[in-house]
C-alpha cells in the first residue's frame, strides 16, 4: 500500500519586513542578506499570530469536508508551543470543525518536529488504512532585534494531509536518522527567545548531512543521479545549497545542471518567508512544485530533515500520477502578493507586543488581522480563538 502526503499547503502571516532596508537599518551591506544569507523578506507574524492559529489556517485551505470526516489524528510540530501542558493540536482540531473521535498531540524536536510526525502519521495510516491524519509544523523564529540571527526569523506553517493512496508524493521506507546531543540551538522555557551558536549550528547541519547522506546512500544503493530534486530544511537559504555543494560533484554534469535549478525554485518561497522550523522543509518542497515545469510523476525527491539539539533524518517520495493537479500554487501566490510591508520602526514595536502573563485580560481588533483564524485575546490566561 502506497502511504505519503495527500494534499500540502502553507500558511504566512500578512506582514513582511524588506531584508533590504532591515540591512539599512542595522548598519550592514544588504549583499550580506540578500546573497550571503539568501534572504529578500522575512515574514512578521503579529500578536495576533500563533502556531495554532498559524497552523489552523494553513490547514484549512487544504481540507474538505470528507478529510474533516476521515481524519483522526492531528499532530501538530512546533517549538513555538503556546502552553507545557495543553497540545495546540487541540485547539486546531476544534477551530478546523474535525469530527471528535479523533488524538490531538503536539510533537518537538526543535525543526526536526514534522519529519517526526509524518512518520508517526505513515505507520498509523499503515495499520489504518481507511484514517487520515493531519500533519502540521508551525513556528515563529524570533532571535530578538538586532541580533545575529535577526535576518533568519520568520513565520508561518505547513499543513499535510497523510493517507493511503497519496494524490501527491509516495513516501518510501528508506529513512535514515541520526542523533547527536549537542548545543548549537535551544530555548529554556523560561526564555522568549533562542539561545544559538550561530556558526556552529552552521557547521552541525552540514556535518548531520554528510554523515547521513553517507550512510544513506552505502544502505540504499542510491546515488545522487538517482533523484530529481532534494529539498532541505532551510534555516535560511544559503543554507541547504551548502549541504547541497557538498555532494553535488558526484552527479553527471547535466543532473548537476537540474538539481541545482530544482533547488534554487525550492528555495523561492523561503527567501521571501524565511525561517519557519518546522514546517521550513516542507514548504521548500511546496516552494519545488509550485514553480517546477520538469518534474514529472515517478520522479524521485530527497528530503533532508535537521533539528537541532540535533536530529537529522533522510528520506525520498515518489511523486504520484496527475500531482500538479492537486497544487494550491494561486493561493499561495495570493497570500504572498496580499502582504502588508512594515516599516523597521513598526516591525521594532510590533515584535515588542506581548500578551498579559498576569491574567489580565486583553481584547485585540479583530479587524487588525486579514486571516481568517486569529487570536482576539486573552482572558484569565485562555487566549481568544476566533474563525471569522
Ligand atoms: N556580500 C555578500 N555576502 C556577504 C557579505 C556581503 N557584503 N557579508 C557577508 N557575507 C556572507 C558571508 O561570507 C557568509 O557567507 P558564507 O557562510 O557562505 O561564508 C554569510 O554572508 C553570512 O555571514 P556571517 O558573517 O557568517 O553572518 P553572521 O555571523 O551574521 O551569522 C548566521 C549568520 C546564519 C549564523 C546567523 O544569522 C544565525 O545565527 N542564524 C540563526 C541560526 C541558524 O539559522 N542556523 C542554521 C542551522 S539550523
């Protein structure tokens, strides 16, 4: 039985900040951003903003009402969660209207959160093979103002559909995992912000490639000729081209020439999004099928997951009959051509807005924010979910 994703999508919050003028404004060439770093906007999510709310709006551009009957497990991914306690899950299953016989979990593993809960997805799907499960990585990467890592803080989230019978991508069993305990990235839950050894985490995400990469390939008997295209989890995205260069000699020169081009359209939506966590892998991925014109079905796609603290994982699918049928590529292009530029001084005192942590109550205008799924408020320490 084919197992994989049925149906993808992204969501972004509807503000960005210009890389440009950030450059401007913190005193720094913009090539640095622009071409050292990769990035041209970074999108802002605003209070009204969260992984659930983030999350239940990427997921509700992709699902019908058969898939809000069929499904029965909701996993959302973050490290962005909203409660120790309480799944955000739980709140996306309500705010979407999925039938009630159904698990609501969260799941983390810094970036890594998705790939995790695609595979716990796959072996459900395997022992049930009439369910359906709703897969979801959502974040808000914020290293704080005028840090180093400033110019890779984003926004937004990537919603999945895994069944049977995949309309998009077949997932194999090939996956090779891989993990190290080390400190190149992590947050004490005291703190709002990450704690990141900028360089390092660099160096880690280059090392967890090769040493999986290796030892994938010595497993499977694959080469990188092999593939069509690889999508990597992109912190910002200079990042997987690196990892990319690292192995892309071993390919004939004209498979260079595509998998080099299939990775720069991969890559299209992150430089104008940036960091999303999570689900940063997979809208690199969603990023490749909305602007590909040369993948065809049966092609193969590689899938490079890294979290860090770190966790690394390699696997490949197989992209299924009629797929470009199923893409939401004008919705996609809608909600980033729809968003909202923010001069540096309100994206400065927009990142400054914090929710009450003393019980107080606070009403937020609902008309602050285009999205249909947002955060009015928050009122003895519940935040106010609104579907508009
Ligand atoms: N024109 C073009 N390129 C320029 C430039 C200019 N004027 N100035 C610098 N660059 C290049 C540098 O050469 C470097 O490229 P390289 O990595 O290919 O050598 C790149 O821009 C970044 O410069 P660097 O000095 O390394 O940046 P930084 O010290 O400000 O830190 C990060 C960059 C990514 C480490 C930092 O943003 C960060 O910590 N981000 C969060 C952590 C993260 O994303 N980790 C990734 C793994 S998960």
């Amino acid at each position: 039985m084919k197992i994989g994703i049925d149906k993808i999508g992204f969501y972004t919050p509807a503000f960005y900040v210009d890389m440009v003028e950030l450059a401007e404004a913190r005193n720094i060439d913009p090539n640095k951003f622009t071409i050292g770093i990769g990035q041209d906007k970074m999108a802002f999510a605003p209070i009204t903003q969260d992984s659930v709310t983030m999350g239940a709006n990427a997921a509700r551009q992709i699902l019908d009402e058969a898939d809000l009957k069929a499904i029965d497990m909701v996993i959302l991914a973050t490290e962005s969660g909203i409660d120790e306690s309480k799944a955000g899950a739980v709140y996306i299953h309500r705010l979407l209207g999925i039938q009630p016989f159904s698990r609501a979990i969260e799941i983390k593993e810094a970036c890594y959160g998705a790939t995790a809960g695609i595979n716990l997805a796959k072996d459900y799907v395997a022992k049930n093979p009439e369910s359906k499960v709703l897969v979801i990585g959502s974040d808000i990467a914020r290293y704080g103002l005028s840090t180093a890592g400033e110019a890779t803080q984003g926004a937004g989230a990537v919603a999945m559909v895994v069944s049977a019978n995949p309309r998009c991508i077949a997932l194999q069993d090939d996956n090779v995992f891989y993990t190290e305990d080390i400190m190149d990235f992590w947050r004490p839950v005291y703190s709002e912000y990450a704690c990141v050894e900028g360089k390092y985490s660099t160096e880690q995400y280059i090392h967890f490639f090769d040493t999986i990469w290796t030892r994938y390939t010595e497993k499977f008997n694959q080469k990188l000729e092999d593939f069509a295209a690889i999508c990597f989890h992109l912190p910002y995205t200079k990042m997987g081209k690196k990892a990319l260069d690292l192995i892309i000699e071993t390919a004939p020169p004209a498979v260079q020439e595509k998998l080099l081009e299939n990775y720069r359209l991969s890559t299209l939506y992150s430089r104008n999004i940036g960091n999303i966590y999570t689900g940063s892998l997979y809208l690199s991925f969603i990023s490749l099928l909305d602007h590909q014109s040369n993948l065809q079905e049966n092609d193969k796609i590689g899938f490079f997951s890294y979290g860090s603290g770190a966790v690394g994982e390699f696997f490949h699918g197989v992209l299924q009959p009629g797929f470009k049928k199923y893409l939401q590529t004008q919705t996609h292009e809608e909600l980033l051509n729809n968003r909202s530029k923010l001069a540096i001084t309100e994206y400065e005192t927009k990142f400054k807005q914090q929710l009450p942590k003393d019980g107080s109550t606070l009403e937020i205008n609902p008309s602050s924010d285009p999205a249909e799924i947002m955060l009015t408020g928050i009122q003895d320490h519940r935040r106010q979910y609104v579907r508009k």
